[in-house]
C-alpha cells in the first residue's frame, strides 16, 4: 500500500500523452496548488528522465514505459499505483469469479499456447495475463497466433516472448463498455468508451445499475486504493472487463479535475 506523504509532486510525460489530456491534468494541479513537473520519456527505454527529483514523492502519468520503470526504481515505486500480481486476470478470477466477464478463460505461456491441439480456423480472443501493455487484447485465429508466434517470439528485444503469459477466451462482444475510476473505495469518475465493439464516448451514459456494480466488486476487493475498473454490458448483465494501473489509463471524456482532487485528497488525507 502507499505510504502517504507530507508533500508530492506529479511527474506529467509531455510527450505522446493527447495535448487535451496533459493540459486538462496540469490545470486541474494547479487549480489544487499541487505541484507537476513535465518529461520527455523515450519509448521503450529502461531508464527514467535524469531531471526527475528523486528527492521528492512523486506522482507518475504518462506511457506504460514511464510507469514501468517508476515501478522498477525503489526510490519512485511508491508514487506507481500497481503491483503486478494484483494487477493480472489471474487475480481477478480468483477474487470476482463469475462476475469476470472472460470467466471461462484458459492461461497458457505463449510457448505452451503454440503447442495446444487447437482447430486452426477457431477464433480466440487473446490478451496478456498482467497490466504491462505487452499487446492490446485482440481476436485471432489458432493459426494466426501461431504464425505471430514464429515471427516475434524469438526476437530479443521482442516485449512478448515465449514465456509471456498469455489469457485466452471465447471471443465475446458486449453491448457496452465504461471506465471507472476508483479511490479508496469510490467511485470518482466514469466514461462510456464502446459500444457493439467500436469506440462510442459518452461520460453522460453511466446506469446506475452499472455503479452498483462496480461498487459492490470494489466492496469485495481493489488491487489497489487507486485504479480504474473497466465494466461490460453483455446480455442484460454488467462484468468485469479488467483493472488498470491508473498512472498510465486514458481518462476518454471522465472530467479529470475530479479524479486528480480524489487521487491528491488521498494523500492529503
């Protein structure tokens, strides 16, 4: 859990993260008289921006890799809300169950994935098991998989090798699907990103059938005090899509002053 400092700073990636968004983050800190400072993070790289205070208790926002290599250095760890057992579809299985929307999902390293007796043609929708972006969720064919197998997970500098652990599930299409975010508890903001599959925003479309039921599973268990919580609508039923380590989710239409107060209110609190 999060050792709650006397004061922090947000360390903000100007790059690659949407001008809105940067823009919208910076004006919420300082409308909250928090603290930012703005880096330039080099994709895929090991190593965190030199000019990070590492005196200070930061707070990450920006890629997957800043979060990542936050994550990697004790001395920025604290101010990356994740942990990487908590944060994988194995966990949330075994702590939601049936209310996971990929319950009937098989776990298989990508070498022992390759091996199955699988019909070719069959289609599979495929993720990595934990938060780390390795590849997006997609739906692929036995034999796609296959060759994608052949052509990548060899490389060395590949981000999905043969040891990777891998979720597949029957490919399954909801009839919605929303972001929450939540904090110690709450829920702070929320969005409508999809719907049938395709990208439909809307932040006013948010049942209240839907709240209940991220409320009732953050009642039950949160991989973290702050995360965000993305939910299915599939036959009449809402589930659980998957978790997100916040410092690197996109916010989509969720008014971001609300959720920047609750994550500072936390450790002011």
């Amino acid at each position: 859990m999060v050792n709650k400092p006397a004061a922090f700073c947000w360390v903000l990636q100007k790059n690659l993260t949407p001008v809105k968004v940067l823009e919208q983050v910076k004006s919420a800190l300082k409308a909250q008289g928090v603290d930012y400072q703005e880096v330039i993070v080099i994709p895929f790289s090991n190593e965190l921006p030199q000019e990070i205070d590492l005196g200070k208790f930061n707070v990450f926002y920006g890629s997957t890799t800043l979060m990542m290599n936050a994550y990697q250095n004790e001395q920025t760890r604290q101010g990356v809300f994740y942990e990487p057992e908590a944060f994988s579809m194995r966990n949330y299985l075994k702590q939601w169950g049936r209310e996971v929307f990929n319950v009937d999902a098989q776990f298989f390293t990508f070498q022992e994935l390759v091996q199955q007796d699988l019909p070719d043609k069959h289609q599979w929708f495929i993720r990595p098991n934990g938060d780390t972006k390795a590849f997006g969720g997609t739906m692929m064919s036995f034999e796609q998989i296959k060759d994608w197998y052949r052509k990548i997970a060899h490389l060395p500098e590949s981000v999905v090798q043969p040891s990777t652990e891998i979720m597949i599930a029957p490919p399954k299409i909801p009839a919605k699907e929303w972001r929450c975010f939540v904090v110690n508890k709450q829920i702070k903001g929320t969005c409508r990103y999809a719907w049938e599959g395709k990208l439909a925003v809307n932040a006013q479309d948010a049942p209240d059938a839907m709240l209940a039921f991220v409320q009732n599973c953050i009642e039950q268990y949160t991989p973290h005090p702050i995360f965000v919580m993305d939910v299915a609508l599939y036959e009449g039923a809402y589930y659980l899509l998957e978790c997100g380590c916040m410092n690197s989710t996109g916010f989509y239409e969720t008014p971001i002053p609300t959720v920047i107060r609750a994550v500072n209110d936390y450790f002011r609190s």
